[in-house]
C-alpha cells in the first residue's frame, strides 16, 4: 500500500488508481498521522500488489554479466541514473554477418577482470556523463544477475577509469521488478545468499 497526495480536483470518494490520477508525495513521511495530512489518500498501486514480495538491496553490490563473461562485479546501485553504464576502453565498432557488433577492453580492479569483449550494438543513445555534457554512447543488451534473479538490461559503453565504480546500476534496469534500494546498507544480497547458504548446512 502507497501513500499518495490526491491531485486538485480529483474526490476524495473516487476509485484511484496511483499511475493514472494521483502521484507519490516524496514529501511525505507516511509514519505522520493521515489526521495531518486531509488531502492525502491511500491508493493502491496497479503493478505491485500488497502481496508482492519486495527485494531489498544496498547501494551496492556484486553483480554477473554473465553472457560477457563477468561475474562478481562490485556495481554502485545508482537510481539517479537512468541508463547502466559499464567501463569500457579500445571500443571498436566492425560488422558481422551483416549485424552491426562493438569489440571493447573491460577490467575491474576490485576481481581482477581483465577481458575483450565482443556483442551486438542495440542502440546508439545521447546520455548526459558526470560533468553534465551530454555524450553519444553505443548501447548493448544483455543478461544481469543479481542475487538468484536473472534478467536482461541495457548498458552504455564509457570509460570510467577515473571512478570509483567501474559499473553503475540505473533506475530504468530494476523498474520492472519489486526491488527497494536501502541507501545506508550494501552487499545485501551477498549476505542473504551466505544467511541461506549457512541453513541448508545447519538443516
């Protein structure tokens, strides 16, 4: 269950459904009293019903790309963002078969990944870099692990070697799932993955 501030003009009384006629009030702190807040109403969100069981995950983690052959990637959980990037050097661009592919160099200090990867280009996108200048970048699609849940999402190709993280998570690659971000915790996953580990050893 949401909460959320009922647009002007919309009656208390009506049927709401929160993506079509009320928006999510960030502003409010949904442990006040509703008696603070008369024009506030519950509604239920469309796509996660109040069954839905919510992943918790922290700003960061250790993720797979498992097609590119990377696995146990440290990745910042940025949902400031909304495409992933992925650190990327050497990016040459060549055709195969016709289809239009990208060949790039890739390393992680954190694993000592230290690969050349080849994939399909899926798109070609503007996408605005740190210091606010926006930049055309070569996109890929493909597979993401994240705990035992795996799905496909998009990448930009960037260098990153001056960051921190040489990979970051967008918004636009978990917003199709019942994921919460907990900004004060990481490597969420990889403790609930021990804590189940450790169970099936005790049973």
């Amino acid at each position: 269950m949401f909460f959320a501030r009922r647009e002007p003009g919309v009656p208390a009384t009506s049927s709401l459904h929160a993506h079509r006629v009320c928006r999510l009030d960030k502003g409010f702190n949904p442990v006040q009293r509703l008696a603070d807040h008369p024009d506030v109403v519950q509604c239920r969100y469309n796509r996660l019903q109040e069954t839905t069981v919510m992943i918790v995950i922290g700003w960061q983690e250790h993720i797979d790309l498992p097609l590119l052959g990377l696995t146990n990637l440290k990745a910042k959980i940025d949902t400031g963002a909304r495409t992933s990037a992925l650190h990327a050097t050497n990016i040459v661009e060549f055709e195969r078969d016709g289809v239009p592919w990208v060949r790039f160099h890739t390393k992680f200090n954190d694993d000592a990944n230290d690969v050349d990867v080849e994939c399909p280009i899926h798109d070609r996108r503007h996408i605005t870099n740190t210091s606010g200048v926006p930049e055309q970048r070569i996109i890929i699609r493909t597979k993401f692990r994240l705990g035992a849940k795996l799905w496909k999402i998009d990448l930009s190709l960037t260098e990153r070697t001056e960051m921190k993280f040489r990979m970051i998570v967008g918004r636009t690659a978990l917003r199709r799932h019942p994921i919460l971000v907990n900004p004060s915790k990481r490597n969420l996953m990889q403790v609930a993955a021990n804590s189940d580990h450790t169970q099936r050893i005790t049973k």
